[in-house]
C-alpha cells in the first residue's frame, strides 16, 4: 500500500459496538424500536469497507432482559459478520445483561463470576472488563478484579492494550445518568496509570462521547438501539430512535483514532469512488498535491461542478 501521507496504516483497525439491547423473539423495544436493523446495517458496512478489522468488540447491554434467545440471536448476527471480516469478537458485559446467561449463551458456560478476559490480537491486548452490579445499574468493580487486572497489566503488550468495559470512567452531560456512573473510579485510574493501556472502550450512555481518565483517552460508542440525546432539557432524560452509530478504531504506532460511522441510510451527495485512490497513489507526492489539493485540478473543478449541478 502506498502512503499518501505523513502516516503509514494503522497497524490494528477494532470496531468498537455498543448497546444492542436485543430483546427475545425479536420483540421490539419500548415497542416501538426495531433493534436488529441498525446492527445489521453496521455490519453490512464494515464487510463492504474492505479496512483490516480484526476485531468487532461489544461493549455492553447486549440483550435488553438477558433473554437465552436474544443472546443466540445476537451471536447469529454478529458471528457471520465476523467470520467474513476474518475478525475476533470480543464480548463485554452491560448492566441489562445478566452473567448467568451471558456467559452461558455467548462462551457455553454458565458462571455468577466476573466476566473479565483477555484477547490478543496479534502484539494488541484487548481486556474486557465486567464493570457490572448484579441487580443494578451503576457500575463498579471488586478488590478481586482490580487486582487480576494489575497482574494482567503488569507484563506490557507488544502493541500496547484497550480496555473495554460497559461503564465509562467519564462524568456524563446527562445529569441523571451520574446515578448510574462506575462507582469509586479512582481505584481503577490507580490501577491502570502508566501501563501500556492506551485507550478505552466503553457503551452505556447511549451517545457517542470522548474524554480523558488517569492520562488515557476514553471513547464511548453509541448504541445501535437507540439513542439518549444530550441536548435535551437539562434534568431530562430523552431516549430516540435516530443517530444510530458505532465506532472505528485505527491504533497506530503512536495514537489511537476514534471514528463515527452511522448505523443507519444516509444519502450520498458527494465524494469520489474507490478507482480514484489508486490513480493517486500510482503519482508522485508532488502530482498527488496537484491533482487532490489544488483547488483547481481536475479532481476539485469535477466535485464542484458536481455539488452545483440541479438535481
């Protein structure tokens, strides 16, 4: 691949899903909310972007009353997909799933225990973290988990790790969702400062969102479900069926991106098709800036004329 920039590629591509809350006998949720679409529609558009994903990792509330079928559905949907992309799924517990029929409809074993694993994907560890309260909401962890992870934690990755978990060491701008926050969070932010950890994944308050936590960056997906829109009236709380998303996640040498892809059909209005990148890159550096960044160019005066054309 030629690099057309200052940057090679990523050396690992995660999608990072969030809050599928599926319901069983594909009920709809609130009755009102289809929630199988948006999922397929987000998985439909990682196969068709052709990018490396080697893994597809959930971040919670994967079924809305841990239903036994909605948790095989869930896996009829995602296990295809990931088997196509040739990606590893990484399973994390929300605070609507239940570790009993989690753990025994997504790994065969039905366990009470904390649903904490490690994945390697290639030189990156993926760590996924059972921030859950059995019977609530809120998050929080035990002694017995912060010190696995320091064990964990203490020998380093080639590649470094994420750290993916339900509830997200953030505060919230929805203002009732703080009852429902990762209790005590400086105990984990003890724990995880200065380690190889170079990023976190984390679902749960329904809109996409990024922040800091112990010097590492934190990058919430929203759900696939539906959305809380964090606009509306302060002391409110306003699910929608709308705005749709998950997350791509390109880790590189020295950063880690976070991007938004729509879960849902939007229309096209501009841009240029696959074909252009390849006469791009088979041109010097200096024909490449002519053709794509002088405003002038061939390419530029054709979108243009294109965006001003009457439809």
């Amino acid at each position: 691949m030629v690099q057309l920039g200052q940057f090679p590629p990523a050396r690992h591509v995660i999608a990072h899903i969030s809050d599928t809350h599926f319901l069983g006998a594909r009920r709809p949720l609130y009755g009102a909310v289809d929630t199988d679409p948006p999922l397929a529609f987000a998985l439909q558009l990682l196969e068709r972007s052709n990018l490396p994903i080697e893994a597809i990792v959930v971040t919670g509330d994967l079924a809305d009353l841990a239903e036994p079928d909605a948790y095989a559905r869930l896996k009829a949907t995602v296990e295809p997909a990931a088997a196509k992309l040739g990606a590893s799924i990484v399973w994390v517990m929300g605070n609507h799933d239940e570790r009993p029929a989690y753990s025994a409809g997504l790994f065969g074993e039905e366990s009470t225990a904390p649903q904490d694993r490690v994945e390697m994907i290639g030189g990156l560890r993926i760590i996924s973290l059972d921030s859950t309260v059995p019977g609530y909401h809120h998050g929080a962890l035990l002694d017995s988990q912060l010190e696995w992870l320091t064990e964990v934690l203490a020998e380093p990755a080639a590649d470094g790790t994420l750290l993916a978990m339900h509830h997200p060491p953030l505060p919230s701008p929805v203002e009732i969702m703080a009852i429902l926050e990762l209790q005590q969070m400086d105990r984990l932010a003890d724990v995880i400062r200065g380690t190889d950890v170079r990023a976190i994944l984390a679902g749960h308050l329904h809109h996409a969102m990024s922040g800091m936590f112990a010097g590492i960056p934190v990058s919430v997906a929203a759900a696939t479900c539906y959305t809380i829109d964090p606009s509306a009236p302060v002391g409110s709380l306003l699910g929608v069926d709308g705005a749709q998303s998950i997350n791509l996640v390109h880790v590189y040498d020295d950063q880690i991106l976070h991007s938004v892809v729509p879960a849902v059909e939007t229309r096209q209005v501009s841009g240029f098709p696959d074909s252009v990148l390849g006469a791009l890159a088979a041109m010097s550096p200096d024909d490449r800036i002519q053709a794509f960044s002088y405003k002038k160019s061939t390419f530029n005066l054709a979108e243009v004329e294109s965006s001003a054309a009457p439809e």
